[in-house]
C-alpha cells in the first residue's frame, strides 16, 4: 500500500478537470516513483510509468478504468 507525503490525491487536485468518478473511485499519484495507484470497484492497481507529468499519469489512471468497465458520462459526480 502506498503512504506518505510523496502520494498526492489527484481525485479533487486543483487544476484538473472534475471527471464524475463512481463512489470509492480514486486516483493517487506517487511523485517519487512516477506511477498512479488506482482504486476502482474494490480493487486496487498501481501503473508503474513513469509517468512525464501528473496528468499524464492522471489520463493512464482514467484510461485504466475506462478499459475495466467505468463509463464518466454515465456516472454521477462524487462530492468531497
């Protein structure tokens, strides 16, 4: 499991556009690695990278959950 100060939560990052994820859906990158955990439908995946950028990592992380099945236009939008 990754911990620290070096994930940073790209969920509800300023900056991002909000894409409407499913409930428990989330997004995390890892700055020193390079790669993006991804928590979707009770499973957890990490995409090793690396990664050029944040959104870069953030686009592989929402492609990932497309391929597994999620559907934005068809979700509705979690609330902080």
């Amino acid at each position: 499991m990754l911990r620290g100060r070096h994930l940073q939560c790209l969920q509800r990052h300023a900056g991002f556009h909000h894409m409407k994820y499913e409930s428990g859906m989330q997004i995390i990158y890892d700055v020193l690695k390079k790669g993006v955990f991804v928590e979707f439908r009770g499973r957890s995946h990490y995409l090793e990278g690396p990664f050029a950028s944040q959104r870069e990592a953030m686009r592989a992380a929402e492609d990932h959950c497309k391929s597994l099945g999620w559907s934005p236009e068809a979700q509705t939008l979690v609330q902080p």
